[in-house]
C-alpha cells in the first residue's frame, strides 16, 4: 500500500494505481490483527471497483481471525445505522464519497463513537507498515434484512405536516438510488426522482450536491415544474444539497439556520454548532434566537465526534453533512436529512425561499486554493498567527485561521489532503471583499517568499 493515501479522515486514493485488490487484502489482513473484539461490520458502495475491494477485503479480515459482517452494496448511512444497531464497535465501509468515479476507499472505525480520525488513523497506518499481522480462522456472515429496519426507523421520525410538498431527488447515480424511492414511498410527498438508477460511471454529473454546477438539472426542474424544493444527494449519501423554489442553490449553513430556528422551541440542548468553513450569517442569526454558537473544525469524523460528545440534538458542517439526534440516530443521512428539510416545510406558511429572506446578505469568495509545499503548509500559518497576534487581531486557531468581523470572517487553513492552504473571504458588500482577499492573498505570498 501508499502511505499518502491515509488521509485525516480516511483512506482514499485512486484504482487501482492508488488502491487495488492486493491493498485491500492487506488492509483487511491488517485491520483484523489491530482490533481487540474480533467483529467487523463492513459494507460498500456502487462504485465500479467497490465490489472487487469487498472481495478481497473480506478474504484479508479472514486471515486476520475477524468475524465479519457483510452488508454488502448499502449507503454509508446504512452502514452506520446498523453498526449501531448491532453494536459493532469494528468497521469498514469501502467508498469514496463524493469523488470522481476513479476514486475508492475505506472510511473505518474502531468505536461506536464514529470514524477513525487524525491520529487513530496514522497509528493504524504505523501498524499496517510494521507488518506484523497475525493468522487466525475468521468466521463470515452475511446480513440482510433487506434495510426493512432502517427504513422504519426513518418512516417513525419523520413527522410530516398538513402541507403537501412537491419535491424534486438527484441522488447522481450514486448508492442511495438502491433505496431513496423505497423510503419515499412511505410519505405523503408529491415526489420526482433523476438519475436515480445506480451507476458507478455517475453518468449525469460528479456525485458532489456541495458543489453548484452540479445541481444544474435540479434548477431546471425547479424552473420547469416548479417544484418547492429540490434535493441532491452525494455519492455515498451521506451529504444533501438543496435548490430552493425559486431554483436558487442554497449554500448549506442557510438550511442550517433556517432548521435551527424550526427546531428552537423544541431543542433538548440549547446549543448550535457549525464548522469554521460557514457563514457568519450563522453567527448572526443564532443570536437572535439566543442559542450559544461553537465554531469547530472542519471534517465530518470530527464533526460527528463533537456532536456527540456535546449531546446536541442538531449540528451541519458546510459540506453538507448534517447530523440530528433529536429524533434520529445521531449519524450524518443525506436522505433522512433531505426529509427533514421537507418535514420543516411542511410546517411552515413559508416557502424555504421565504424562510431564507430574512438571513443577512454576505458576499463571499468560493474556496481558494494556494499550492505550497507540504513542509510549508504549516510554517506559514504559524508566521500568519505571529502577523495577527504583533497587530492584536484576534482570531479563532480550532482549524487554521478563522478571523471573525460584524461584517463577515475570513478563514485561512491547511489542507487535509494535499500540499495546499485553503482560503475563503466573506464581506456584506464587494469592496470590502477584494479589499480583505488582496490583503492576505498578499500577505501569504509574501511570507512564503521569505520561507523559501
């Protein structure tokens, strides 16, 4: 295996030059001598080569002495809910997420709690390297009650209100076609579905709702049939993207805000929290309904570990994954997190573009990308943090730079998967923003000179 293919949140590179079948053996052989409690679930995605991985995976885990349990072809979200369903501790879940089809991977964990993360992945990297696996008889089972439990689960937390919605799905190919139409039938809802027929060629568009352009045949389904929402869903399902009635795509820290004001009367925990990477539209409008706001850092397996420690009851991250524990399981759903926007509209005499008027207007960039070196990602955010700290600028450090302003924030921070920094500006008028951007576009240029 390639060592830079274990990433921060998971193990991702391309197939099979990346990630082939021999790989995932040895991962499996691996992952089965790591664990203390020999059960592992596993599942995988519609992906082209996903299958072949399985395969090979589980043949590794065998060596290894594991017990596995094979979900087989299942949503990301799927394998979470019966993970925790059958409280396994252990699991693999092969999938790329959003990426382009070339792409596969192993999202994975060793907890209940949720995905390996940061340095639980680069100590299990350290192992698999070291090469001392041990060879045991393994024991396989197959699991499968069709997904009948998950979809009652979902059907039994969804709440509906007295307006009928008309709502528009692009799962993009991607895994949750084998079962978005299965779930909608169980409600009231005047439904359309494209692209809903699972390819792993992701034949319409890339298999990423965060990202506009991709949401282009929503919009059209919006304007053509007007529909009162339309809702995209990732490749592997657990993210949701959203285009309003008015075929507007809506940025996710909006659905953001607008849930949590739908959920204020009835939070448990009267806390709300986003990633560094969102609008401080979000910062703006918790005050006024009075709920404390964390800012933390940005990735899912992160997210969903503080969520949960936090006890929260809803929490979302700028790309789109959104996590409720009022009702539902605590574990990010596209397709579950899709019909709670819709169950929230269905409550309201608003449409979700009306509910958005009142969110402040920002001006914002779209994510910056700065090639540096890796051996430099870091040194320059520490010479941006000396910069800030010698002009008494403060700043929040939970993930990169995020420097907040009543007028809007901008954020510089190291990439997690690549020898970049990643930059966002945001400002209430346009100005201000190329002002700011320059600034420290600038200020980045200048102290990676000095480095070099």
């Amino acid at each position: 295996m390639k060592k830079y293919i274990f990433r921060e949140y998971d193990v991702r590179g391309i197939y099979p030059t990346d990630l082939n079948e021999e790989d995932a053996y040895t991962f499996g052989h691996a992952f089965a001598s790591y664990i203390k409690n020999n059960k592992v679930i596993i599942g995988h995605d519609n992906r082209l080569s996903s299958e072949g991985l399985n395969s090979s995976l589980v043949k590794g885990l065998l060596q290894g002495g594991a017990h596995v349990i094979d979900l087989g072809l299942c949503t990301t979200p799927i394998y979470y809910y019966y993970k925790k369903l059958l409280n396994v501790e252990n699991g693999i879940m092969i999938t790329a997420s959003h990426n382009p089809k070339e792409y596969n991977g192993f999202k994975f964990s060793f907890s209940i709690k949720g995905n390996a993360c940061g340095k639980e992945i680069y100590d299990f990297r350290d192992f698999l390297f070291n090469g001392n696996f041990r060879n045991a008889q393994g024991f396989y089972q197959e699991y499968n009650d069709n997904f009948e439990s998950y979809i009652n689960k979902i059907t039994e937390s969804i709440d509906l209100g007295s307006k009928k919605i008309k709502a528009v799905f692009d799962p993009g190919n991607g895994t949750g076609s084998i079962i978005l139409e299965r779930i909608l039938k169980k409600f009231d809802i005047d439904y359309k579905i494209i692209n809903g027929i699972s390819d792993g060629n992701f034949p319409a568009h890339h298999p990423d709702p965060s990202v506009e352009e991709n949401m282009q045949m929503l919009k059209e389904e919006v304007t053509n049939n007007h529909f009162d929402i339309a809702l995209g869903i990732d490749g592997d399902a657990d993210r949701v993207g959203v285009v309003d009635d008015k075929a507007v795509f809506t940025p996710i820290d909006n659905v953001m805000i607008n849930m949590y004001k739908y959920l204020n009367p009835n939070l448990k925990n009267r806390n709300a929290i986003m990633d560094v990477k969102c609008s401080r539209a979000v910062i703006d409008e918790m005050r006024k309904i009075n709920l404390p706001l964390t800012i933390y850092r940005t990735g899912n397996s992160y997210m969903n570990l503080k969520i949960n420690e936090m006890n929260l009851d809803f929490g979302g991250e700028f790309s789109g994954h959104l996590w409720f524990k009022d009702k539902w399981i605590g574990t990010d759903d596209g397709i579950y997190n899709a019909l709670r926007i819709i169950e929230m509209l269905s409550k309201s005499d608003k449409t979700f573009s009306e509910m958005s008027q009142s969110i402040p207007k920002y001006y914002h960039t779209p994510e910056i990308k700065i090639e540096v070196t890796e051996e430099n990602k870091s040194k320059i955010i520490d010479k941006l943090k000396e910069y800030l700290d010698n002009e008494n600028i403060k700043y929040n450090n939970i993930d990169g730079i995020r420097i907040d302003y009543e007028d809007g924030f901008t954020l510089i921070r190291q990439s997690n998967t690549g020898p970049v920094l990643t930059v966002r500006f945001e400002r209430k008028d346009e100005e201000s923003l190329e002002k700011e951007k320059q600034k420290y576009l600038d200020l980045i240029k200048k102290i990676s000179l000095e480095i070099n």
